[in-house]
C-alpha cells in the first residue's frame, strides 16, 4: 500500500514546487485539487470547486510534473454543491463535469472525487437542516445521474463519502446512491474521520461506526483517506494518529474486502503536523503487513 495526500492539505502554489512539496515527504500518491496548482488558475467559490476545463499544456505540466517525481495521481477532486437550492448552480456544475472529467482521464487518474454536499446556498461545507430533505435528494440523484453518464464516457469512476453534512450522510445512503446509478460508475471513498455524527466521536464508539460503514460499503471501497477526528460532542477533525480512528482496524477491514488500493492522508496542515502523520501511518501501513 503506498502513502499518498491529498494537495488541498497544502497551499495553493505551482505544480513544481506542489509535487516537490509532496516528494520531500516521501509521499507516492497523491489526490490532486486543480485548485492547488496556480497555473490552473482556478479558484473554488464555495459552491463550484471544479473549473469548466483545464488547458491541454496545463494538463501535460501536472502529468509530467507527476511522472518525474513518480507520483501517482490517483484521484482528482470533483466537488461542487450536487443538492444547491438553486437548480442553476447544480446545471453549472454538470456543464463543467464534462470538462472537468476529461481532464481527469487525459491525467490516467480512476477517480473523480465527489461530494454530495447541502443545501446551504453560501457554503457548501455548510451544514444546513433542509440537506435530509427529500427534496434536496431528489436534487442531487438528478446530478448524479447526469455526471454518472459523463463519467462513463471518459472511463473515470465518481468516489463518494459518508459526510454528517451532506446529502450522503450515512452508509445506507451511500448504498442505495451507488446501486441506484450503478456501481460501475460509483464507488466509496472511505474516510472513516467522515463516518461519525456529533455525539458519536467516542473511543467506545469506534469499532461499532467504523465496522457498520464496512458491513454497508466494503465491497465498494476504491480509495481510503487518512485522516482522523478528536473525540468531543461535535466534529473535530485533525491529522492522523491524534484523534481516534482505529487505523489498525481500518487497514484490517480493507484487507479483509480486499482493498489493493492506497492511502491518502488528509486533514494535516503544516510541516510538523503532515510529518507526524506521515509517519504515524508509514508505521501502521508497516504492521498491518500492506
């Protein structure tokens, strides 16, 4: 299993200096935000953080740039508000996908990864009440249908994860998400972080969330995210191996459904935190024997 991170825990910069950021820890893999890399010259707006196209030189740049550090790129993120109150918001982001989806396949990366997101206008890290409503699910299938058929004909898979925020807000709805548009086209981005609600983030809750999420998902995982929450009432994420993610018994479920796939850290910002990580999952990845 090779260790990866996804660019979002870095600052926006170009593509060299990015992919010589991401080389120095030793990283192999890597989950690329077109936001990160300046020559893109996208920025996200909080509802669309997918551009419409990114130009074929640029394209090349971040591919050879991958290549001559032998980076794997094995994810692109493709998120935009799929359940935004405002249909014209979620039409803009099906016109982008097409775009967006070919530069993914022209950079070989399998995944597109999605988020389902909330009815928040604003925001779309925003938790909002009306996200559960049948309404905004109704929303979001209509949008995942739509860039379901544009992924097929670009030959990328769309990866989705359980948020508490989000449309997909727990593992029963990811499933029937994926058997409603077909797995074939959707899979499972496993972030175990993303499982827990607010009053759930409890040492003696972990086994039972993390296990659950398997039972529901396993078979569907494509990708699986290192990053970690603190126990408390709310939602505290932080870096891996500072919170309590079981990730000894993450990498046995993943070996148990037969995962061949890597591991991307996520949620660690700055040098000391990014290395601590690192390391912190180099160590389990080592003892699990992946």
């Amino acid at each position: 299993m090779r260790l990866g991170i996804c660019t979002t825990d870095f600052k926006a910069m170009s593509v060299n200096q990015l992919f010589d950021r991401v080389a120095s820890y030793g990283f192999e893999a890597v989950q690329l935000s077109f936001a990160s890399v300046a020559e893109t010259g996208f920025e996200a707006d909080g509802r669309l953080e997918i551009p419409a196209e990114v130009p074929p030189g640029v394209i090349r740049t971040i591919a050879d740039a991958a290549a001559s550090r032998s980076l794997s790129i094995v994810a692109v993120n493709g998120t935009f508000n799929m359940a935004h109150p405002d249909r014209a918001v979620r039409d803009e982001g099906v016109r982008r996908f097409e775009g967006f989806a070919a530069a993914v396949a022209a950079l070989g990366a399998p995944i597109a990864s999605i988020c389902t997101r909330t009815r928040c206008a604003e925001d779309l890290w925003t938790f909002h009440p009306d996200t559960a409503s049948d309404a905004a699910w109704d929303d979001m299938m209509e949008v995942a249908r739509a860039i379901a058929a544009i992924a097929r004909r670009h030959g990328i898979r769309l990866g989705i994860e359980t948020e508490a925020s989000n449309v997909i807000s727990t593992p029963e709805r990811a499933r029937r998400l994926i058997d409603e548009v077909g797995a074939d086209v959707m899979c499972v981005v496993m972030d175990c972080a993303n499982l827990f609600h607010a009053g759930q983030a409890r040492r003696d809750r972990v086994a039972d969330v993390i296990g659950h999420a398997f039972d529901v998902l396993g078979d569907d995982v494509a990708l699986a995210h290192g990053k970690d929450i603190l126990a408390s009432d709310g939602l505290r994420f932080c870096a891996a191996g500072d919170g309590i993610v079981d990730f000894d018994l993450f990498l046995m479920l993943l070996a148990k459904y037969g995962y061949r796939g890597d591991m991307v850290l996520h949620g660690a910002h700055g040098h000391a935190s990014v290395a601590r990580a690192a390391a912190f999952l180099r160590a389990r990845i080592a003892e699990s024997g992946q």
